[in-house]
C-alpha cells in the first residue's frame, strides 16, 4: 500500500507532505498504518470543503491499494470521524514540502 | 440574560459530515435498522446541506444577538475537546477568570469590537451586535484516537476557537492579539464582501485578515507606521533561531527560513512568484503576501498611523469588493477609495505600492 499526502492550511498556512510505502516498514509500523486505513472508512473518493470555515487544515491524501486507488480531497471539518487518527497519523509524519 | 447555545457536535453539524458514500452504502444494508438509520441520516444531511448553503447566503441566521445590542463577549472552554462551543466560562462584564486564555480571549475580542466600533462605527461583525463567541483549550484527535491540544485557531463560520499548541513550535493561540483580530475580521468578512476561499479571491480573505488583525495590534499599543511591527503571529510562536512570527506582512516570505518542523515561509512578495498549486485551496494563507506587502508599502508611503489612513482605505475596500474579486480589482477600489475619501497623494501612495509587487 502507498499513502501520499499533503497538509496545508491552518491559520499558519504551511505545506508538509508524507509518503508512506507500507512494504518498507517494520512488520508493527506496517500493520498499524494499514489498521489506521482499514478503520478510516475511506473506501471511496470524495472533495468537500466548508464553505463558511476559515483557517482550517486542508488534507490532500492518495491511498493506493493494488492499484484501487483513493483520492480524499478535504478541510478538517470535512473528514470523517473514523478517519482522523489516520489523518493525524499522516501529519505527524509530514515534512515541509520543498 | 445570556441565551444558550445549541449544544453542537464535533466542529459543527453544519460543516461536519459523514460523506455520503458510507451513508448511501448504508442504505443498501441488509440490516434494516442500518438501512433505516441511513436513510434517516440523508434526509439529514440533506437538511444540513440546505442549513449550511443558506447560512453561507444569510450568514445573519447564524448569529447570536447581543442582549444590550452592544458588546458581547462569551467565553467557552471546550475542555481539550473538539466539540463547540464547549462550557460557558465567561460573559461580557464578569471579572477576570484564573484561566490566562480565557481572559486573553475576553481582552482581545473586545479589543477588535472597540477597535472596528471607534474607528468605523461598525457594531460588531455584523455591523448589528451580534455576540462574540470565544471557544479556548479546543483539542483535536490525535493518532490514537485521543484529545491532544489544538496547533490551530480558525473561525467556524460563527465563532472562533483557538487551540493551545502542542508546546514545541506552537503556544495558545489566545495569546496573540493579531490572530485573535484576524479570526474575528473573518466574521467581517463573512458580513461583507465575503471573498469566496479560494484562489485570489480567498487570498484576499487572509489578506484583509491579517491587515486588520495586525491594525488592532498597532491601535491599541498606539504606534505610528515608522515604529510598527508587520509581524503576524509572532506571540504564538515557540523561540527558536529560524523563526521570527508566521508572516511577515513587510517581507513576505522571511518569517521562518529553514526550520527543522515549519520549513521555509512560503510566501511571495510580487506576482512573479505567485503560487499556483492546489494546497491550502490555491494559496489563500501563501498568496496574501502579495496584497499584505502593498499595504505595507502604501501605509509606509502615506505615513502617520496606518489604521487612520491606509486602513480606513482598506476597510472601505473590503466592503465594496465582490465575492469573485481579484488582486487588480482590489488594487483598484483601494486607489479608489483612497482619491474619493483622501486625496490624489494617497491615491498615488495605493497605485504605487501594488504597482511594485506587480498588481497593476
Ligand atoms: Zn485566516
């Protein structure tokens, strides 16, 4: 599985990005991301955004399963509940985009 | 009497969702009290949709009226949780609390009311008393499911929230009058031109955020433009060497250079270097250093303090732009603006600034 995502937004404004290729990690790091994506629900792709909210993160995030491919579009207050653990999986992870 | 809030969900009901791809493969369970709940959840999500479409057209419907119809600030504590408003901890003229935020809160908010109020008349966000609603220690889950400090402020569409940081790059958001009178002129905005977020457009929204949110600033210490700090931000911000605030309105793009979590400040001081990529929704927190350097240069060019001047320009600006506005339409109602109320040396001082960062 490979994971791509980009942070950006929040009353800062910056932009970190996180690639994750779950075959290169250690057995329990791969079983855990591969648990927090089973448990985001986010089977499908979607784009939303509030429209009266300011200053919020935007998520940006690729998940490709054998080529099943995900594309998840969306503002904090967008994302699914069962899904932010992920997404604050991949922000903990994100580096500064060059 | 206070009037309470309607007790909200995680964020708000307005804006938090279940995306309709779960709720629809719901409604094709075999389960029927699955199926039925789901079918009940797209009547409401469809109801919320309609509430949060007319909301963005009235955003009057969603807010709190003053009792007095003057100001009026309320205070939540969301107890490190990410549900709004949270627990009512303080009401305008009830002393001080022991909670630093929530008085940081309560003192800035009512600094931005009486400084929108003094110098353009205007009654709160609305221009018609509606309360002042301050939610502080919001949280946000973390990767384990867990309640962690917010590392953000952002404004809901109704009220502000203000996290307290994560203690490592980040303090409370509270602490800074700028960002506290930047997410309140969000709540001008949405009454106002209500720049649509996104693009030129939204980068403007964060323009006119941090113009007035640094203004508040610069009025309440009474400082005249050659003493005054462009910093935005500055007071949230954890020490370090390569870090100085989160913009820097007079130098866009030397706020933080080379910093191990924040990176290299991303933002562009002429239109040469426009962002054009799809994060932060085209740029809206990246491209306001283009406008944000303008003001600069015209607040500079035409002297004394900049919220008598430059600023009335820019509040009369932000009230006559359209949703859809761009930079060059901005740079002309601010030159504008500048020759009817002033004169034409303002209005030179306004054309000349967005000429040199390439908004002619
Ligand atoms: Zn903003």
């Amino acid at each position: 599985m490979r994971i791509a995502c980009t942070i950006s937004g929040g009353f800062a404004g910056l932009v970190k990005e996180c690639r994750i290729e779950t075959a290169s990690l250690e057995p329990p790091e791969r079983a855990r991301v591969e648990s927090l994506v089973e448990e985001s629900g986010l089977v499908e792709s979607f784009e939303r955004f509030s429209e009266s909210a300011r200053d919020e993160k935007q998520f940006d995030v690729t998940i490709d399963r054998d080529h099943l491919i995900v594309h998840v579009v969306c503002d904090e207050s967008c994302v699914p509940k069962p899904a932010k653990p992920l997404m604050a999986y991949l922000a903990s992870h994100a580096s500064p985009a060059r | 009497m206070t009037r309470p809030l309607p007790n909200r969900s995680p964020r708000s009901p307005l804006q938090c969702i279940v995306p309709p791809y779960m709720i629809e493969a719901m409604t094709r369970c075999g389960d029927p009290a699955v199926r039925g709940r789901a079918v009940g959840s797209l009547a409401c999500a469809a109801a919320i949709h309609a509430v949060r479409d007319l909301s963005q057209k009235m955003p009057s419907m969603m807010a709190v009226p003053s009792p007095t119809g003057r100001r009026h600030r309320l205070v939540y504590d969301a107890k490190k949780k990410d549900r709004l408003p949270g627990r009512l901890v303080r009401s305008e003229g009830q002393k001080p609390r022991k909670d630093v935020a929530v008085n940081e809160a309560y003192d800035h908010s009512g600094a931005t009311f009486d400084f929108f109020h003094e110098l353009f008349g205007r009654n709160s966000l609305d221009d018609a008393g509606m309360s002042l609603i301050s939610s502080v220690h919001v949280g946000e889950v973390d990767d384990r499911g867990r309640y962690v400090p917010m590392d953000n402020a952002y404004w809901d569409g109704s009220q502000m929230a203000y996290g307290d940081g994560d203690g490592v790059v980040f303090t409370r958001f509270t602490r800074s009058l700028d960002v506290v009178g930047h997410e309140l002129t969000h709540g001008v905005q949405a009454f106002t031109s209500n720049l649509v977020y996104r693009g030129q457009s939204g980068a403007l929204n964060e323009h006119f955020s941090d113009v007035f949110g640094v203004l508040v600033r610069q009025w309440k210490e009474g400082v005249s433009v050659e003493k005054a700090s462009w910093l935005v931000g500055a007071d949230v911000l954890m020490p370090a060497a390569t870090r100085r605030a989160i913009r820097d309105m007079e130098h866009p793009g030397t706020a933080f250079v080379d910093d191990p979590v924040l990176g290299t400040d991303p933002q562009p001081a002429h239109m040469d270097a426009i962002y054009t990529g799809p994060a932060d929704r085209g740029g809206v927190h990246i491209n306001s250093g283009i406008p944000n350097r303008a003001f600069v240069l015209a607040a500079q060019a035409i002297g004394g303090k900049s919220w008598e001047t430059a600023g009335r320009i820019w509040y009369d600006a932000m009230l006559q732009l359209s949703r859809s506005s761009d930079f060059k339409e901005c740079a002309r109602i601010t030159a504008q603006v500048a020759s009817d109320r002033f004169g034409a040396a303002e209005r030179k001082a306004v054309a000349a600034a967005w000429k040199k960062v390439g908004v002619a």
